[in-house]
C-alpha cells in the first residue's frame, strides 16, 4: 500500500499504519486527539520574566512591543521542542537569538557573553 502524504492524513484518509496507530494508543488508554505541547503566552511571559529576574537582565520589559513579544514567544516555543530545560537553555537561547533586538531595550553585549552556551 502506498504511503499517506501529509495532506491525505489531514483530509481523512488512512491507511493500516495510522489505523494501527490509532488503535495502538486508544488500547493503553491515549486519546489520539489529545494535545502533546502547550504553552500559553502567559505561562512563557512567566518564564522570560522569571530568567530576567534571575540572571539580572537590564531589560525593560515595559517598552518590549507586541510585535517583539511575539517573535520572544516564537523562539521560546522553538527553544521548548530544541533544548532541555537544565540550567536555563531554552530562555539562554531565546535571549541570544534575540540579542540584537533586545539590545534596543536594555540587553548590553555584557549580558549576550554572560548568556552564551560557550
């Protein structure tokens, strides 16, 4: 049987491997359905917030935009799904992937060496 390509799994069809798959998860008891990552943007503001704190960050969280949160958001989801949660990675990361842009509200060159992985 020829496999499914990703948009004839999102348009209903199957084939014995998902049914399988299916049917593999709902006998332990998963619901198929159910969602495997969340993250509100209240809880990764949270986070961010806590790390600023933490680390002693000069930032000036109050002038940040809505459009420069939203790319912090983006970068924490992707720093979620790429880094372990040990010793700050995944905020280091959103922090060092950003620094350019929150250079403009407080982040000195300073702070991105402290930050680094290295």
């Amino acid at each position: 049987m020829k496999d499914l390509t990703l948009m004839d799994i999102l348009n209903g069809k199957k084939n014995k491997k998902t049914m399988n798959a299916t049917k593999n998860l709902q006998s332990v008891g998963l619901k198929p359905d159910d969602t495997i990552i969340l993250i509100t943007q209240g809880g990764a503001i949270n986070a961010l917030l806590e790390f600023i704190e933490e680390w002693e960050l000069p930032i000036k969280i109050d002038k940040i935009s809505k459009e420069d949160w939203k790319i912090l958001f983006a970068s924490y989801a992707d720093a979620i799904i790429d880094y372990h949660p040990d010793n700050d990675h995944q905020e280091r990361m959103v922090f060092l992937k950003n620094a350019k842009m929150l250079k403009k509200y407080g982040l000195t060159d300073e702070d991105v060496m402290r930050l680094d992985f290295c």
